[in-house]
C-alpha cells in the first residue's frame, strides 16, 4: 500500500495567519489603538458577507505589524502551527505593498519575513517559497515598481501573485506586472474566478501566463475554460472553509471540489487565511473528508496534486511524493 504525500501549503496569506491573541498584542507592545476591545470582542467580528466586508477587517489588523520582529514572529507563529498540522513544504504569499504604501520600509517587512523563512527548514523541517501579491485594487505601475524594486535589490523571492478585491479588477490590468516576472524566472500564480467571472481564469493564462490559479471556483460557469484546464492540466489552489466564510458557496456540503475531481481538474486544498476561516491546511481537508465523503482515493490525489503544483525543483518534488 502507498503511503499518502505529506502536507502541502499553497494559498496562504501570511497576514491571514495574524490570530487575534497575536494582534491584539502586537497593538499594544507597538502603542497601536485598534478599535477592538479585547480578543473576544475581535473575534466576535470575523462574520463576513463577502470579500470586501473581510478584505476590510484584514486590512485594518495589519497596521500592528510595524518592526521587522512583528514580520518575523508573524512567519514563526505561522510555521509552528504548519508543522504541528503535518505541513512539510508551503508556498506563503505577502501582501508587501499594504506595508510599503502605510510607511512601513521595504527592508523591515520583507527582511523580517525572510529572517524567519530563512530557519524555516532547520527548525520546523517545513521547506518554503516566498510569493509577492500584488494588489489589484491598487494601481498596476505601483505594482510594477515594488517588483523592479525588488529585482534591482537582489531581494530574495520565488514567484508572484495577484490578489484583493477581484471584481472590476481583471487581470489584463496586469500583463506588464507578469511580463516583468517572467523574464526573471520568477514564479507566477493569480487569484482568479473567486468573485470574477471565468473571463478573469482565461486572461491570467492567456495574459499573465500564471502557472496556477488561486481559486478558481467560478471557472466552472465556463464548459470549454474546464475543458482547457483538464487538458493543460492547471492547477487550481482551491480553499473550501475561506469559500464559505466568504459566501463563494453557501455551505461546506455544497462545495464542488468533488465535482472539480471528477471533471479532471488538477485541484487541491488549502486554506487562504487561517486566522480569519477557522482552519489551517490540515483543517481544510478534515473538514471535506466529513462533509463531501471524499474517498482515500480522491484525497490522495488532492494531496498529490498539491505536490505536483508546487514551485520547487524535481528532487523535492520526488521527496514530498
Ligand atoms: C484574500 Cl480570500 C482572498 N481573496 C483575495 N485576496 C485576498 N487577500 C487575502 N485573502
Ligand atoms: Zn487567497
């Protein structure tokens, strides 16, 4: 019998993982006033009626993070749940031009993030790639800048990715973003088809070249964009407990991962912003294993699939297979 592929972050916010203990904390070791009472009063607000309503709430709780040790315990509080929930490799995104554009320094948010990635092997035995997202709610020559900066700097990075409010925003806006990634080998990933349309999957492939989407959940109202996807064998980083937070679906029970599977789509499971969704990776696939009856083999190719779309080289891959 063959054993299952370990664990397998690939859609983590790293802002998402910001528990309220741990922001209501930094607040006051930093002198910030935070609207919040206390932790329970915070936690009684993560009730949200769409993206936007938590995109708010995110947003405003990242103003804690302000020294470069505020980034780095963020990365090891982070990991350690990671490694307690089995997780042996994760690809973690940093939303870094909310901390560039409130004055926060390059150096200080992308260095204390780093600091801690950099023990990330030794102390957790979790391998990572660190993923720079782009907002698209904010202006593309921003975007373009922070990257060059980035690039000119020798900053060390893996690949991008592209996220925030989704609706309005379509990833043509983009294209030199992406165009710019490319040419330096970095990796390209986008949120795409969680509130837009299947329109917004078709042009982070056709015009980003993304080499998996985020999400993805609508590419479904879309027969021939399916179609492509199984035949391209696209990967979709799908995250079932953030879809029902955010209300992309109505209830767990209803979520199509198992349709996605057996159309042939190249989906696995993860989990966006654990803080917020109430789950990590490991709690994500719990709770479809109860609430789909997803079969061992059916969550063996979830884990599979996550090992297959993640950015590393073929000696890992073969390691986490
Ligand atoms: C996000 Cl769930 C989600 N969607 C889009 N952008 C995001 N940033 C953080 N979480
Ligand atoms: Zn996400």
């Amino acid at each position: 019998m063959s054993t299952l592929p370990p664990l397998v972050e690939l859609h983590l916010h790293l802002e998402g993982t910001l528990e309220p203990e741990f922001i209501m904390r930094a607040a006051r070791k930093n002198g910030i006033d935070l609207p919040w009472a206390s932790v329970e009063d915070l936690r009684s607000r993560y009730e949200f009626s769409d993206l936007q309503s938590f995109l708010d709430l995110y947003y405003a709780n990242v103003s804690v993070l302000r020294e470069r040790e505020d980034f780095s315990q963020m990365v090891y509080e982070y990991l350690r749940r990671a490694q307690a929930g089995g997780v042996r490799h994760a690809e973690v995104s940093l939303d870094l031009q909310v901390h560039t554009s409130r004055g926060v320094p390059l150096e200080v948010a992308f260095g204390g993030v780093r600091d801690a990635l950099d023990v990330a092997e030794e102390r957790y035995g979790i391998t990572t790639r660190l993923i720079i997202s782009f907002l698209r709610d904010r202006p593309p020559a921003e975007a373009a800048d922070l990257l060059r900066r980035l690039i000119v700097t020798g900053a060390r990075f893996d690949g991008i990715g592209l996220d925030s409010a989704e609706a309005d925003y379509p990833p043509a806006l983009f294209t030199e973003v992406y165009e710019i990634a490319r040419q330096h080998g970095l990796r390209r990933t986008a949120h795409a088809g969680e509130e837009g349309p299947a329109e917004y999957v078709r042009q982070a492939l056709d015009l980003l070249h993304v080499e998996r989407i985020d999400h993805g959940n609508r590419s479904l109202e879309d027969d021939a964009l399916v179609q492509r996807l199984v035949r391209e064998r696209v990967p979709l980083a799908v995250c079932p407990l953030s879809n029902v937070r955010l209300r992309v679906v109505d209830v767990i029970e209803e979520h199509p991962l198992v349709r996605m599977l057996e159309h042939g789509m190249q989906v696995s499971v993860h989990s966006d912003d654990p803080a917020y969704f109430g789950g990590y990776v490991d709690e994500n696939l719990v709770a479809v294993r109860d609430a789909l009856a997803i079969t061992p083999a059916q969550e063996e190719t979830l884990l599979r699939n996550a090992v297959d779309a993640a950015f590393v080289d073929a000696d890992r891959r073969a390691e986490l297979h």
